[in-house]
C-alpha cells in the first residue's frame, strides 16, 4: 500500500492511498462470496452462485462497496500508524476509484491535533485567596445542629412572629384571575426562612390564630414563569395554626444525644476540626483551579471549528438528556432563555474543554506523564463511591464501553496533570478582598 500525504487548512491532512490490485481483488471476490450468502438467486443454493450471476443479481457497485468496507478499516489504520498521525476524528473518504483487476486509488482526509505551544507550567507562583473559615462559622453550625434536633410547639396566645411556623391555606390571584398552582391548604411555612415570594412570609407576621386576610406580593422579574414575571398578586390567607420552635440547650446532654461525645466541647471540637478541613479542601480545589487555569491561558493552541463543532453537539446532546432526567425539554428551555444564545454558551464551553484536554495531553507528552493500571483503579473505585457500588462492579457494568472508557482514561490523565502542577509549582494564599456593602 502506498499512501502521499498533502497537508491542508486547519489542521487537515489529505491522503492519496494506493491499494494493491491483488489487495483489492481478494476483497472483491470475499464481498461477492459474503453477498451470495445472504441473497436469493434462482437456480442457486445461498453462496453457491458464481461471481458472474451475483453481479448481474445485485450490481457491480453494490459489491464494490462491501470490499471498501473492508479494505479501508486496515488500510486508514496502516496510513495513520506508518506516517504517525495524531489524529482526534475519525478519517473520512472523500473518494475512491475502483476498477476490479486495477490498484484502488482512494482519497481520504484526516483531522490532525491541533499543536500545542506551552507557555510557562513549572516553577511559577501563583496567589489564591485564602478560603478563610468566618469568625461565627462554629456558632452557626451549632444553631444548625441545634434547629435540626429542636421542636414545634402550638402556640396560641399571642400573633405569629419571625420565628415561627405558621400553618396556613393559601390562594393566589394576579390579574382578576386564580395563580395555576398558587393555592394550598395547612401549608407548614418557615416565616424565618422562607423561600417563597419575597415579602409573602413577612406579611404573616402579626396576624393571629384562625385569622383571615390579604396579603399583596409583586413576582420577581427572574420568575420562572412568563406570565408572572413583575405581576402584582394577591393571596388569601387563613392562619390554622402557630408553632414556636424550641430549641434544646446546648449542654454536654445534648452533645451525647446528637453523637459519640461526652461534653459540649467535644462537640465544638469535633466541629471546629470539619471546618478546618473544609477549608483545606477548598484551598486544595482553588489552588489547583488557579494553577491549572493558569498554564492554560499561557498555552497558544489554534482549535479548528469542526472540533469545537464536534465538542458542542456532543455537550448540547448531554446537556439534553440532562435536562430530560429534571423533567425540562430542550424547546422549554430555547423558550426562556434563547436558542442563539444557548448555542453560543455551548460552543465557548467546547472550546475550553478543547483546549483543557490539548494542554494536559501536551504536558502529559513533554514529562512523560502516563497512565498506569493503579490510577485507572482510582477512578473506578471514587465512582464506585459516588454510586455506592463496589469497584468491581463499575468496572463490570461500564468496562466494554469504549467511550466511558476514554472519558475515564482522561479524568485520570487530568488528576495526574493536576498533581504534576501542583508538585512542580508554588501556591500563595491572601486574604480575601472585603466585599463593600451595597
């Protein structure tokens, strides 16, 4: 087999591919034996007809083009490993001729990986803000758990207050006509931490057990849905019932009620030293982010459109499926936010994952960075985790599936690139800029 190569734009390479006759032959004469078997022809037991009669029966062409499919497999397979092409698709043939008894000529083309020019990636300083713990991180954690073990009393004495939860029946009307799905009766509501209208619960406070009235909220301009959006609403509102929220003390018996502690300082302890890693782990995460993004933005990389195209659909696919399992379709949500808009997010998406995955694969190239069976072994067992299944069984249920594999496979290379910059590379944490209130 001969193959000539002639480079063109954007990363493209096309190939002149010479097959030889003899090559080609053998692989007409399998085609029509492979035909035969399959095909009814009179006077002819299936695989026992001659060439001949299976031409006339199902068309020269017809059998040409099943002794492509099988010469071409190899043959781009031969042209892409004897001229050591980096290919990132699939090489597709864009023309043959083929005579029986003559060398196929075919022309195919190849999309190359893109090259990749490094910027700076060792020995660099980077600075992360800090992910300092807040000073009253401990007293709210302890709130927390305190609210979660606290109880509701009915209370009946006085009105309801920021504190409370009031049990209500509820009915919205915007506009002269009924809110769809804007009603509800003995409705548990949070007055202190609501997430309704804004202004809804606030309106509850004050009134008493049994009472009825009005309340009149305006939704908000990002409201979900379009008829709503910045309308004046009105609800009718029963209050049926007022519950205080008692919370128990914290003492060393609610330490022991709540976990293996012996004292309230224990628990405070116990606290203290989860926050304390919290932010160790979100230092960890920042720093990598920052390192990563980094070495990056430093690369240069001329992405072709056709891979970005390729990247977008594949992502607009998942985004999809995605949306399905939530319940949206895709035209709900072109309906909200816009198609051109929506595409134009995805293919900047694309093309930073690109670009993410070119570098790592170049950095994994300059320092002979390579994947060995313990970091796949990793990964496996973090999405055993993740799905509480043993490893074992990931690798079972998603082992033979080429692409799970790849996307597997690239996690890992990352996590390695990860690792390599972190190691070779200097992190400063700052103290975080102050936000100014508005």
């Amino acid at each position: 087999m001969k193959v000539t190569l002639e480079k063109e734009q954007d990363n493209l390479v096309k190939l002149d591919i010479t097959i030889p006759a003899k090559d080609a032959v053998d692989a007409y004469n399998q085609a029509v034996r492979t035909i035969s078997q399959y095909v009814n022809i009179d006077g002819f037991r299936k695989g026992k007809a001659p060439r001949a009669v299976v031409e006339r029966h199902v068309g020269v062409e017809r059998i040409k083009q099943e002794a492509m499919e099988r010469l071409m497999p190899k043959a781009i397979s031969d042209a892409i490993i004897e001229n050591k092409l980096d290919v990132v698709a699939q090489p597709y043939i864009t023309s043959y001729d083929f005579n029986v008894g003559e060398d196929v000529k075919v022309v195919a083309k190849a999309e190359l990986r893109p090259e990749v020019t490094l910027g700076q990636y060792k020995d660099l300083t980077v600075k992360v803000e800090d992910a300092v713990t807040p000073v009253d991180a401990l007293d709210k954690s302890l709130e927390a758990l305190q609210r979660q073990h606290s109880t509701l009393e009915l209370v009946v004495d006085r009105p309801a207050n920021a504190t409370d939860t009031a049990v209500i029946d509820f009915e919205g009307f915007s506009n002269g006509e009924k809110i769809k799905g804007g009603d509800a009766k003995n409705y548990p509501l949070d007055l202190g931490h609501s997430n309704f209208i804004p202004g809804f619960a606030d309106q509850i406070v004050g009134h008493n057990l049994n009472e009825e009235f009005d309340i009149d909220v305006t939704f908000p301009e990002e409201y979900h849905d379009e008829k709503l959006k910045g309308q004046k609403a009105t609800f009718k509102i029963k209050i049926n019932e007022i519950k205080e929220r008692k919370m128990p003390e914290l003492n060393d018996e609610f330490a022991q009620k709540v976990g293996n502690f012996k004292t309230v300082d224990e628990l405070k302890a116990d606290i203290q030293k989860y926050l304390d890693q919290q932010r160790e782990r979100t230092n960890k995460t920042n720093s990598e982010n920052e390192l990563f993004k980094t070495v990056v933005d430093a690369a240069q990389v001329d992405i072709p459109q056709t891979m970005i195209d390729r990247e977008a659909e594949s992502l607009t696919e998942d985004y999809k499926h995605r949306l399905a399992a939530q319940g949206i379709t895709w035209d709900q949500l072109v309906k909200s936010e816009g198609e051109n808009e929506l595409l134009k997010n995805i293919k900047e998406d694309a093309a930073v994952r690109i670009k993410n995955s070119l570098v790592i694969d170049k950095i994994a190239k300059e320092e002979n960075i390579k994947l060995d069976q313990a970091d796949l072994e990793k990964k496996f067992y973090e999405l055993g985790s993740a799905y509480g299944m043993p490893p074992q069984d990931v690798i079972k249920h998603f082992g033979k599936n080429p692409e799970f594999l790849a996307t597997i496979s690239q996690q890992a290379l990352n996590d390695k690139i990860r690792d390599f910059l972190a190691e070779n590379n200097k992190v400063e944490f700052v103290e975080p800029e102050k936000k100014e209130d508005k």
